[in-house]
C-alpha cells in the first residue's frame, strides 16, 4: 500500500511538472508548493467540468458575466478606495482591503464599495477578491501558483491599454484592456510584466473550479477552505467550533510561519520545503 501511494504521489509530481509547454527549473519545482498539492491538483484536473488549458474564456462561467456589465462602477469604487488609502485615511492602506475572502469582507470594503461588494457576494463561486495594482515598470516573476482548484480571473478596470503591459501564461501572452475579462489556470507557469508608463489596476477573483460531480465539488470546496486559511486569511468573526475551527487555526498558524520565513529566507524557505517533502517521503516508507 505505501509504495502504491509513494508512486501515486510521483506520478502527480511527475505529471504536474510535465504538463504545459514551460516549466520550472526541475530544482525549483522541487521546492515548489504546487509539489506538495500535486496529487490534490491533478484530482482537480481529472475530475474538472471547466476546460483545462492555460486561458478559459470567460463565458465558461457565466455567473461572472455581472461583474463585466458593471466594471465602470467597480472602477469608480475602486479609485475612492484607493484615493482614500493613498490619503491615510485607511489603516494599513488600500492594498489590504479584501473585498472578499470565502463568507468575510473587510469592513472598508462593505463601506467604500457596496456596489463591488453586493456584486461578490452574489456570486458564491468567488472565494477570495481584491483589486490587485501593477505599478509602471514593475513585474512579477515566472512562477505556479499552488492549487488547480481555483481559476483565476482578472477584470481590466484602469489599465495602460498598451501591449507593454501583459501576462504571459504558459507562453501564451495576454494584454489587460479596460473593461475586459480574462480567466486562466494559475498553475501553469506565468508571470507578467508592466513596462508602460502607467499602471494597472484589476479586479481579482479566485474562483472555485467547477467539477463534473458534486462529491468532487465538495472535496474542492473543503481543501481551497483549508488553503485559503494557510494564506493571508483574516480571522473569522466569531471563530468556528469543532474540528475544523481547530485545523482552520493551525493552518492560519503555519501560514503565518511560512510567510515569516520567506520574507527572512527564501532559500531557508525552500529548504524547509523539501525538507517537508523528504519527511513525508519518510514517513510514508517507515508505516
């Protein structure tokens, strides 16, 4: 049994790795987090209802569609929050004001953009939200995101509307234009980079990935909760109770720790991370 689940577990690493035209240096993606999520993620692949290559068009989840008729008015929002958050006038600035994280939004963003917010929380299939900047010149370096349970989704709101300013995913290049709506899978490889003179501002979804039957949507709704809780997740009003009220914590916990880590360390941080692997590897072969 421990070797079928060892192989199993290589397979998916193997898998994930392989799969798209660009990939990671063999050693980074080694101590990659999408190593450890590997046989998660290529469940969600297996079992995926969305299409499964680097950009989804976006009316493959028409519940979405809203959020494009209306982006004048999320953009009006938007530039008051962050006018007010560039003023002072908001703790910690703009940038983290989520404006939705599973059943939470921060109270700013219930406040200053009610049009935003009633629009999100309508949409139960957005998990996590936040209008996310790109300043002039600046870039964000080729990586995987985690987990292949999510779609990602952007709406252009105040962009440069200038072929400098792109995303590449998986090779495949995308331009932000305001008023239009882009939906890719965040685990291929991607990056993308703002070498025009103004910046970007997009809406930013993370949506759940449709699956084909309802005990695979519920076992992606449960593990994107549990990650979600590794990340910058706020604290539940209230808190929960029972045994996820305790996981929720300990993941919170750990993210916490991650996150401390890498910014101290990232080759500290990647040798934490396969060092996980290792003992989990380990572990595995001793039971």
């Amino acid at each position: 049994m421990k070797w079928l689940i060892i192989g199993t577990y290589l397979v998916s690493v193997l898998c994930f790795h392989c799969r798209g035209r660009l990939r990671l240096p063999l050693r980074e993606q080694l101590a990659d987090r999408s190593t450890l999520l590997a046989p998660i993620n290529l469940f969600m692949l297996l079992f995926s209802k969305a299409p499964t290559p680097p950009f989804v068009a976006p009316d493959a989840l028409p519940e979405l569609a809203p959020l494009r008729a209306h982006w004048r008015s999320i953009l009006a929002e938007a530039e008051k929050l962050k006018a007010l958050g560039d003023g002072g006038a908001l703790a910690g600035g703009w940038k983290d004001v989520y404006l939705k994280w599973y059943d939470a939004a921060h109270p700013a963003a219930r406040e200053l953009c009610p049009r935003t917010h009633a629009l999100l929380q309508a949409m139960p299939s957005v998990k996590l939200a936040s209008f996310i900047e790109l300043p002039a010149g600046a870039s964000v370096p080729r990586h995987r995101d985690p987990y292949a349970g999510w779609l990602r989704y952007h709406l252009g709101l105040a962009t440069p509307n200038d072929d400098a300013c792109y995303m590449k995913v998986d090779g495949r290049r995308y331009v932000w234009r305001d008023g239009h709506a882009m939906l890719f899978d965040e685990t291929y490889v991607h990056w993308a980079d703002n070498g025009s003179a103004r910046g970007r501002l997009v809406l930013l979804c993370d949506v759940e990935r449709p699956m084909r039957f309802r005990w695979a949507q519920a076992v992606n709704h449960w593990c994107g909760r549990m990650l979600a809780a590794g990340m910058n997740a706020p604290s539940p009003a209230g808190g929960q109770a029972g045994r996820d009220g305790v996981l929720l914590r300990v993941l919170r916990g750990l993210g916490r720790y991650r996150r401390s880590l890498r910014a101290r360390s990232v080759a500290a941080y990647r040798a934490a991370v396969v060092v996980s692997l290792a003992g989990c590897a380990v572990l595995l072969y001793l039971i």
